[in-house]
C-alpha cells in the first residue's frame, strides 16, 4: 500500500466537504424537497435549525481563513 493513499484520501474528503458548501450545491439542494424542512415545525426546532445553521457558517467562515 502506498503512503499517499491516506492523503489522497483526506484531499478528496476536503474537495467534498469544500464542494457541498459552495452556494451553487447549497441553493440546489434546496430546491429538493428531501433538504427542505416544513414551515409548521415547531419553534425549537426551528431555533435548534437556525443555531446550526450559524455553527456551519462560522466553521466554513474559519475554513476559508486557513
């Protein structure tokens, strides 16, 4: 086994994660109804939403810094 196996993979693992967060994927995937959420959830659970929603912006904001 080669030893660039292992940072091949974590280089294609990055190129995903870098690629589901462009703003392209992310307006797709909410056209899919799979990825859209109902507008009669509950509050918490719309607050628990929008608190992840702030967590994944700020870890792509620190992403992009590096």
């Amino acid at each position: 086994m080669n030893r660039n196996n292992g940072n091949r993979g974590e280089e294609l693992a990055a190129d995903i994660r870098r690629q589901f967060g462009t703003e392209a994927t992310k307006r797709f995937l909410r056209t899919l109804p799979a990825f859209s959420t109902e507008a009669d959830i509950p509050d918490r659970f719309r607050d628990l939403l929008d608190r992840l929603d702030g967590i994944e912006a700020s870890m792509a904001g620190s992403d992009r810094r590096q």
